[in-house]
C-alpha cells in the first residue's frame, strides 16, 4: 500500500515546569488545535499527536518533548514503507538564539560506509610495505576507540531513557564477561601473530650448516672459506 506522508502541523512545547506525570488527552495546545489521536512516550518523556485523512493519505502531527533547552535539538521519525531506518520521514526542530522554533522535514533515503570501505581496501599497504606496520597500527586503533565509543553511547542512552536498574545493571555484567574474555585471547592472539611471523621469516631465509659453520641460505659464508 502506497503512502503519502505530508507533514501539516508540528509544534514543540518547552516547559521544564511540565509534570511526567501529564498525557497526551488532557493537553491543550496554545494554539486551539486538536487532534483525534495521541500517544504517550514514557520513555522519551514525549507525546504525538496526529490527525490522520484516509482519503487523501495524509496526516497532521504534533510532537511534544517536555523538559527540552534551547542547546538541544529534537527529531522524531517515521517510515511508512517498513521497519527500517532507509525511507523515513524525519520531523527536526530546534530553537533558535532569538527564542524562535525553527523546525523542517528531513528524509533517509540511503546511507553507505564507502569511505571506510576506500581506506580499508584501496589505500592499504601490502604486507610487505614499510608503511604496513603503520597501518596496522591505525586500524587497530580504529576498532579499539569504536569499541570504546559504543561502549560509552550505549551508557548515555540508558541514562536518556532512565530504565530499571536491572537493564544497567545487566549491561555492566556482560561488558566485564567480554573484558575478561579481550585479556585472555588478545595475548594469545598476539602471540599467535608474533610465532607465525617468525617462522615466515624463518622460511624465507632458513639458516643451513657448512663445514661445521652456520650461515643463511642465500648469503652463507663458512669460517673455513678460503683455507
């Protein structure tokens, strides 16, 4: 079923004083606008408000955030096509120095990661470039500081949605099970790494015996040359 979604009316409210304990049907919006339909968002500390005309597939929407400051900006989004973030119809709103609401319609149409995909693969050194060590380098660094941004984003949106403690407490659990298991198999890992580098090296230039003397494969010399 194909969709229209136009966006006929969106207003924020911004009042700390607002209790949480309010919902979306005893509301009145400043303006004298109503809407047959709303829901409240515990969680958010939001509310939506819409009208929806079946005939013409369109929808008015109002959605409230209380306890908002003019340094945050706020956006609620809807993807009439699926449960996925690609089709959305994004609803931004922010206020303004001079105390003004400025808000706009935003769509996701796509979203790509070629930019890593070309470091990761055109700009990376062969294996034995000098620059390769390098490189390991900024990859590895790469992944640890994604680890740790996740990490700490994960603990921001758990204060955001101020969940039960259990959800935190949960959380913190899992991330030392997986820390123990980082400082056990990341020395053995590297271990791995360094043995097998060696005998590589090994191989490439094996060390042979002549006349009772040792030197490498391609540049050995015995002690007893020329005697």
């Amino acid at each position: 079923m194909r969709s229209v979604f136009f966006l006929g009316f969106m207003v924020f409210h911004f009042c700390i004083s607002c209790s949480r304990a309010q919902t979306c049907r005893n509301y009145t919006f400043s303006n004298k606008n109503t809407y047959a339909s709303c829901v409240d968002l515990p969680v958010l500390s939001s509310y939506l408000h819409w009208n929806y005309t079946p005939s013409t597939g369109t929808a008015d929407v109002a959605f409230r955030r209380t306890g908002a400051t003019t340094s945050r900006w706020i956006s609620w989004a809807i993807n009439p096509k699926g449960q996925r973030m690609v089709g959305c119809q994004a609803l931004v709103a922010y206020m303004t120095s001079s105390g003004s609401m400025y808000a706009y319609t935003s769509s996701i149409s796509s979203y790509n990661t070629d930019i890593l995909q070309v470091f990761a693969l055109l700009l990376r050194p062969k294996p034995d470039h000098k620059y390769r060590f390098y490189w390991n380098m900024y990859h590895h660094s790469c992944g640890y500081a994604a680890i740790t941004l996740s990490i700490v984003n994960v603990f921001l949106g758990l204060d955001i949605l101020d969940p039960t403690k259990v959800w935190k407490r949960t959380y913190i659990v899992i991330l030392l099970a997986l820390g123990c298991a980082a400082l056990i198999m990341e020395p053995v890992t590297w271990a791995v790494v360094i043995k097998r580098r060696r005998r590589e090296i090994s191989q490439k230039h094996p060390t042979i015996v002549l006349n009772g003397a040792r030197g490498n494969g391609y540049n050995g010399r015995s002690q007893d040359d020329g005697v």
